[in-house]
C-alpha cells in the first residue's frame, strides 16, 4: 500500500498516510500558495502543456526555446503529456517550435512558472512554514514527486516538498516506480478522473476506481 499525489495534492497524499495533520496541511498549502503567487507576480511568466510529442522532443524545443527567455519542463505526465514553464516570450517561441513539430498546445490558466527556479524565494518561505509543523513518520510509504521514490522519513519528506516547488513533477515515473513495487489496484479521491486518464497512457491495463466524498 502507498500513496500518492500530483503537486499540490502530494499535500493530500501526506495527511492521508498521517505524515502531518489536516490542519497543518491547510495552513501549509495556504502558504505555499501565497508564496508562490508573490513569486508568480514578480516575473511575467505561465505554463504550456505540449501533447503528442516524447519527451526528447520536448527538451529539444525547450533548449532552442530557451533564446527567447527562461524556459524548462515543469511536469512529465505521462507519454505525450508534458508541461514546460518559463518567461512569457519563452513560452509563446515554445508552442511556435512544438506545433511545428505537430504537437497541440495549450497554454494553461496559472499565474505563473511553477515548478522552476523562477518560484524563488517561495522554496524559503515554504520552509519557514515547514519548520513550524510536527511531521510524523508516514504510516505507509508516499511517493515524492522531486524523485519518483516512496518515502516516509519527516526529514525526507520536509526536504523534498521544499524542492518539490523549485523542481518539476516526475508523475510517469511516479506511476512506473509505483506498477513496478507491485501496485494493482489504484484509486483515485476527487472530482474528475485526469489521473486515472494518465495511468492509462502509463498502464493501458491498470485498474483505477474514482472516487468522490
């Protein structure tokens, strides 16, 4: 048994394996975004999903991207589902240089590069807010999204969520890491079924149950 979750809702996937209480959870999600959007507010910048291209082909373009601004891939989702973030200008010469390429895009209603180096000092004031939470040896492994291994250490899981902010989402490899230690049977807590959609692109054959409280 193990769990998990995407960004923000790796927070979810810690209070469920009783890592941190739900209380300390809403406080520090509260404050992660606040940082995150002071962050956000002092570059102008956003995130652009790429589909129907591997990932090769995506780190190509965010190289060649990279000449008109700040740029790197924020969440690999799973094949032919990736999230690059960065500087406006980066962004725009990205979905030029993916569409080229045949990919659609999407240029994704966040206020910011999240998941880059340009969410600096967020990292610092998501640590100052850690510091000041009891976190508890999770009672079942959780799976961090910095390096795709389970874990459940406190000091671990402090170290990581801070750089879970500043470092992109390896989900696929999550997902992977997860079907290769034996993990069958998945379920999903919440509105919409896009994780289990992912799983799918991952794992043709994974079962998955939804599930809404």
């Amino acid at each position: 048994m193990a769990t998990a979750g995407l960004s923000l809702g790796e927070y979810t996937a810690l209070v469920f394996a009783g890592a941190m209480s739900f209380a300390d959870g809403l406080r520090l999600v509260r404050r992660r975004g606040e940082a995150m959007q002071a962050a956000a507010d002092a570059t102008p910048s956003g995130m652009l999903s790429i589909l129907m291209l591997e990932r090769p082909v995506v780190e190509e373009i965010v190289q060649q991207a990279q000449a008109a601004g700040f740029l790197r891939i924020a969440n690999l989702l799973c094949p032919g589902n990736i999230v690059v973030s960065g500087e406006k200008a980066a962004i725009a010469e990205a979905q030029r240089l993916a569409e080229q390429r045949g990919a659609r895009t999407v240029v994704l209603a966040v206020a910011g590069a999240f998941h880059t180096p340009l969410m600096k000092p967020a990292d610092q004031a998501l640590a100052d807010a850690l510091s000041q939470v009891d976190l508890r040896p999770a009672r079942i492994p959780v799976w961090s999204n910095v390096d795709a291994r389970p874990h459940q250490d406190p000091a671990e899981i402090r170290a990581l969520l801070i750089r879970q902010v500043l470092e992109p989402v390896l989900w696929e490899d999550t997902l992977r890491g997860l079907l290769e230690a034996g993990v069958e049977q998945f379920h999903e807590v919440g509105p919409g079924k896009v994780l289990a959609g992912l799983l799918k692109r991952v794992q043709r054959k994974a079962e998955c149950r939804n599930w809404l409280f």
